[in-house]
C-alpha cells in the first residue's frame, strides 16, 4: 500500500492559473474548422467563433492563450491580417501543409476569441522574417490609446479603443524553424527587440516571453541568459518576465514517433516514462536559470508541450491531426502534476494544441465537436489554478514497466484554494494493477466535495464523432475516510481528483 501525507499547514509555492494555459497556431484545422468558420457560417457562432468549442473551453477555465503560432509566427506578418477581409492577402503556410492562409483570422478575431473566452492573451511575434518596426508598431496598434499612426488604423479597422496584451513572445524555436540561430545571436537580438516593445498603459505592462531551449539543450539556456545578462545586471527590470521551454513526448522517436491509438503496454510506459522527463527538464533548466535569477523572478514557460504521434491515415500529414487515448489523460496528468510540483519557477505553459491538432482537448468535424481524455483531464485539474501547492509526499510506491520504461507507479500533487479546499490530484501509471493508498492529513475533520475519475478499462480506449462518451469524467467511489484522512483504490491506467474541505 502507498501512503500520501499531506501538510496542510506548509503552503510551497502558488500555481499560477497561465500554467493551465493553451495554444492555437495556423495549422492544420486549429484555427480555421476547429475554432473559426466564419460569421456566414451555418454553424453556430458568434462573430465567427464556433459557439459550441468556446463553451466548451470555458468550462476548462482558459487562463491564457497564445497565438499565432509555432513555427508560424516567425513569418507571420501582422499586417496582412487586418482590414476588410476581401482585401487580405493571401499566403502559402510553408510550415504546416502548404495550403492558403487567408489570413481571415488576423489580431481582431484573435481578441474576439480571447474576449469570449475571458482568457488572457499572449501574442507571439515574428522576429525571425521580421523587423524591429514591425513589431513594434504591432504592439502599438493592440496597445496604444491615443493619437498615432498604429492606434489610427485601429480605429479605422473598427477597434478605436486598445486592448491588453498580457505577454508578447519575441521570436518562437529560434533556434529552429525561427532562423537557425545561435544562442549569442538570439540573445543580442532579444535584447534589441524587446527594447521596442513599450509599454503604453503603464498599469498593463506588456510581459515579455523570451525563446528558451528545445528538450535538453542546456547550452541554449546558458548562452542566451549570459548574453542576455551580460553587461546588463538589472537586466530583470522589465526586460524579460518568462523564458520559454518545448517538449514534446514522442514514444518511438522524432522520426517515427508512433500511432496515438495502436501500441503496445512496452510503448505505453514508454510513453510514461517520456513525459516524466518533463521533470528533469524543468529542474536542469531551472537550475541553470538560478545561477541568474536566484530570486526566481523570471518565470519558466512550458508554452509547448504535450504528446506527439503519427497522424491518423488519410489525413494531410502536414495537420498533425491525432487521435486522444487514455495514455493522453495519463501523459497530462503526470505532465500538470510535475508543474504544480515545480510552481515555483514555472509560471505559464500551454497544451499543444487546443483544437484539432496533436495533443488537443477537442476535435470537430464539420458541426460536430467531442472532447478527448485530455480535455477531461484538465477539467478535473483546473480547481489547481490560483491555488497553493501543498507539501505532499509519496512513500511505499513500486516501480513498474517493461524494460528500460520503469515508471513509478503513483504520481501526485496537492493544494488548497482560499477557501481551504483541498484539491488532490493522482495517477496511476500501471496497465495491469489497481493500487489502494492511504491519504494521511495532518488535521482531522475533513470531509470529501467532490471525486471524480478519468479511466476506461482499455487502455486505448478514446472518444469518437459516433461514440463521444467512451473516456469522460465521472464520479469516483472507490474510497472512505478514516481517521487520519482517506483510503482509497486508484484502479490502472487512471487519473482522480478528490476534493476535501472543513
């Protein structure tokens, strides 16, 4: 048997609620089908915007969404995305497809989306085609009340007062798909850009969101951070809030990396196994990060992350479009239990992607929409945001898997709200075996608000457009309260929450 003691009276760190956050790039059918079809549309939707995917996506309690990409926004160039649409240029989307992007969804329908989400908005902009001026005079267009060329032709384009840009991204992989650059390169060129991106209201200060590394490429974090710093100790005054972290779980590799519905109990934890990486990942990074802000006042920002397989047959390979099994609501719910755990340093990240897209929360296909395990994952895990993490500890837990894949076979995290609820969030990583574990509380008199559950006997069990209720969130039962606290069975391959109070 496991135990889980809980100190209730030692309060770590605060989740941030942008840790919950998610991503939508001009890719595949993210944006245009999934979340956008147009004001004509004999779907239903609001200024364009699918009524039935923003209702659904703010039952999750969105906290933040970044746009417009990816690989995309580094040639992405604002300016071909407002106006009348009729008059909009066109383009070739090199990156994802080679299909024509219309550019019908530019930064209007981006803030309209976010406004119907109530969600906080993160803009990523395009230094690796771009200039300095063009995203300067983007920020000044979202941003700026009063006389000026850019708030001009906001006005013009029929949005006269400015809205709030939360965080901007300067530059996206730019070590990649975002200019192939070095780290000494892209910091001086950080430094240079992010001059230029003023701040107009001084009580919505635009937060900057610096290209952190690809996976383990620690030398990507140590040379821009000493560029960055160099010269330059008060570096932190406003001059970078966030640096940024990709990684995506590909169980057979980069190449192959695997089908999301067809695999075996080996790929099962070898998929497991990859997404605890997540955890050294955050502690390499984050501890190069000390050496520079030891105060911890720059925040990670996982602001791509999730699992990546082959796409489904018959779909364009460049839409990246998949399939969500019960491993996906595993691989989340190790994934946010490792952030709540390291919420000290990261402040943001963002589920790649929202709609239609790897690892989304929703898929649609024409009027219709389901909601993947993932979705019910984050559900479950949404009571988390703006809460405290609790010290918690796990003992007794076994490690399982098959070969090199071991895993443990429990993973954890805890915290209370301010209201005093206590949010536990678990999973149990094994195939073959349930597991009972004894919740320990230092105080007595609590009682449980809620259990809920995330399973499905089979463990490639997934939600289909005839059959969208195989994996959904359901009530959980399977444990009683004791004197210390609770006992309860966490069948195989399953995500709970619980949900205790006074």
């Amino acid at each position: 048997m496991a135990r889980l003691v809980i100190n209730e009276g030692n309060k770590v760190s605060r989740i941030e609620p942008e840790i919950y956050g998610h991503f939508s790039e001009h890719l595949g059918r993210c944006i245009y089908e999934g979340i956008f079809v147009g004001e004509n549309s004999d779907i239903p939707n609001v200024n364009g915007m699918r009524t039935d995917v923003v209702e659904a996506l703010k039952e999750l309690k969105i906290p933040m969404l970044r746009w417009p990409g990816g690989c995309f926004a580094d040639e992405y160039h604002w300016k071909d995305g407002i106006g009348p649409k009729e008059n909009r240029k066109k383009m070739i989307n090199t990156h994802w497809g080679g299909v024509v992007e219309d550019n019908s969804f530019g930064t209007h329908e981006f803030m309209e989306l976010c406004r119907q989400l109530g969600c906080k908005t993160y803009i990523n902009g395009n230094l690796g085609s771009g200039t300095v001026q063009e995203m300067s005079e983007w920020v000044e267009y979202m941003t700026f009340n009063g006389v000026s060329p850019m708030a001009d032709l906001r006005a013009k384009n029929g949005h006269e007062e400015p809205w709030t840009v939360d965080y901007f991204g300067v530059g996206n992989e730019n070590w990649g798909c975002g200019g192939n650059m070095t780290p000494q390169h892209y910091g001086n060129e950080y430094r240079r850009y992010q001059t230029y991106i003023r701040n107009y209201d001084q009580n919505k200060p635009v937060k900057k969101v610096c290209c952190g590394a690809n996976v383990a490429d620690y030398f990507w974090t140590e040379g821009v951070l000493e560029t960055c710093f160099d010269h330059c100790p008060d570096f932190l005054h406003g001059f970078m809030d966030y640096l940024s972290l990709h990684y995506y779980v590909h169980p057979e590799g980069w190449d192959i990396k695997g089908s999301a519905t067809d695999f075996n109990e080996e790929v099962w934890y070898k998929t497991l196994n990859k997404a605890l990486y997540m955890d050294t990942l955050v502690s390499r990074h984050g501890a190069i990060m000390d050496q520079y802000d030891p105060e911890k006042k720059i925040g990670m920002c996982v602001d791509e992350w999730g699992a990546w397989y082959t796409c489904e047959p018959g779909t364009n390979p460049g839409f990246l479009y998949q399939q969500n099994t019960v491993r996906d609501a595993l691989v989340a719910g190790i994934t946010l239990n490792i952030f709540n755990k390291h919420s000290d340093r990261v402040k943001m990240a963002a589920l790649a992607q929202m709609v239609n897209v790897l690892q989304s929360v929703l898929l649609t296909e024409g009027d219709k929409m389901i909601k993947t395990p993932t979705y019910h994952v984050m559900h479950m895990y949404r009571h988390h945001q703006g809460a405290e993490l609790l010290e918690s500890a796990l003992t007794g837990v076994e490690e399982i898997g098959i070969n090199e894949w071991k895993v443990p076979k429990l993973t954890e995290s805890v915290s209370m709200d301010e209201n005093g609820v206590i949010t536990i969030t678990m999973n149990n990583l094994s195939v073959e075996d349930a597991e009972e574990v004894e919740v320990i509380l230092l105080e007595k008199g609590y009682h449980v608000v809620e259990a809920k559950i995330v399973t499905e006997e089979d463990f490639h069990a997934h939600n289909t457009f005839d059959a969208p209720e195989v994996v959904v969130e359901k009530d959980f039962q399977l444990y009683k309260l004791t004197d210390t606290g609770l006992l309860l069975t966490m069948p195989k391959n399953s995500v709970v929450e619980i949900r205790l109070a006074k």
